[in-house]
C-alpha cells in the first residue's frame, strides 16, 4: 500500500475531518499551522506513575490483546517544550486499566495487556490502537504514559478524557456492568497536578465506530 493510499485510508476513517488537527496527526502530516503548533507548546507536568506501571519491551501499534471495548486510536505527539520541534525516535509508552478497571502484569495477573511502546517518526507522532480505558474507584478514567529519550525517562505523566464523553462510554455494553466512574475530572487530584484541561484528549468519532485521540506533549529533553 502507497503512502498515498494509506493517508486516503485514514481521511477517510475520519469521517471528513480534512484539514483539522486530528486529521493531520492521524495521517502522520506535519501541523497544518507553525503559528499554531508554537502557541500551544506547553511543558506537560510531571504526575505519578502510579502503582501498575511494570517494565516491558513490547513494541507494537496494537495493545488491545483481545480486549474488549470501545476502539481508541491514540494519536501522542511528543514535542520539545523549548523549542517546539518534534522529537524523532522518541520512545512512547503507554498502560491503561481494561472496560473492568483491571490492569495486565499486576495482582497476579501475569498477561501484558493494553501496554506498549513505539518509536515516534519524524513528525514526533505514534499511534497506538486501544480501547476506551475503564474506571476504577478513586480516579477519574485516565491513560498513563512515559516517554523515553535517548534511553532516559523525560516525562511522565498522564492524560484524560472529558467526564460527559466518558458518561457516554460507560453506559455501552461492554462498560455498562460497572456504572459510572465514582470520580470527576474535578475531583481527582492527579488531574488537576497534570494541568486539568491542558492534559485532556482531543477526540473525535471515527467512521466505523469508537473515537481518534490526540495531544501533543511538550516535554524537556
């Protein structure tokens, strides 16, 4: 499959949603706007890791390891925050609880589920394919990442999703057994230590079903 053809593929997933962020990143484009990109180049604060990160070396675009859900295409681009400038060969990696608020490698669990890592190109971009992460008491839903620069850890942290779209989301078959999240963006702490609205995603519904996800992490190298 061309270049081309691949970028065609990805319009068209997304609905029509030609020159607008989500479209750029998912096709792998550079910004649209350099003015654009510049004004919103912010640091990401530094959060926990939290108590489920475990190591691994699974490098792969797909982690739902037959997970059920809602799809989630998670589009991280990682910046430099002092100059803006995408960093290439960034290494990305991501864990997230399962629609029952489980994560894989912890309490005896041994699988690898919904984790990985990846290499970001040269616009600074991966994309992971996902599912909507579940809830579990005391946090609001959340994706944990870190990423990896030169064989060190320069950011840690995590981001979120908008309380309505999650609402909707957990009222789905394969949410709905556990109700809604017991926690608001409002009312977690994490949240608000990780910038509140700076370190939500930006979605939008993909043709086919579920959601595309984007931010940009601007991080010191």
């Amino acid at each position: 499959m061309t270049e081309d053809m691949r970028r065609r593929d990805a319009l068209k997933a997304l609905g029509g949603v030609g020159a607008g962020v989500a479209a750029w990143q998912i096709t792998g484009g550079a910004w649209p706007f350099a003015t654009a990109q510049a004004a919103t180049c912010v640091l990401q604060p530094e959060v926990t890791e939290g108590p489920f990160w475990v190591p691994n070396h699974l490098t792969r675009r797909d982690i739902t390891d037959g997970r059920p859900g809602i799809p989630l295409w998670l589009h991280l681009t990682t910046v430099d925050a002092s100059t803006c400038k995408p960093i290439k060969g960034a290494d990305v990696e991501v864990w997230h609880a399962d629609a029952r608020g489980v994560y894989s490698g912890v309490n005896g669990n041994t699988r690898r589920f919904l984790r990985g890592h990846q290499r970001a190109d040269a616009h600074g971009e991966v994309i992971f394919r996902t599912i909507y992460p579940g809830w579990y008491r005391g946090r609001t839903p959340h994706i944990h990442l870190k990423v990896h620069v030169g064989g060190s850890v320069v950011h840690t942290g995590q981001v979120f999703f908008r309380d309505a779209t999650s609402a909707a989301v957990y009222r789905t078959s394969h949410y709905r057994s556990r109700g809604e999240a017991d926690t608001t963006n409002g009312r977690d702490g994490i949240y608000a230590q990780a910038g509140a609205s700076k370190a939500l995603l930006r979605l939008t519904r993909r043709a086919g079903g579920g959601y595309i996800a984007a931010i940009t992490l601007g991080v010191r190298r």
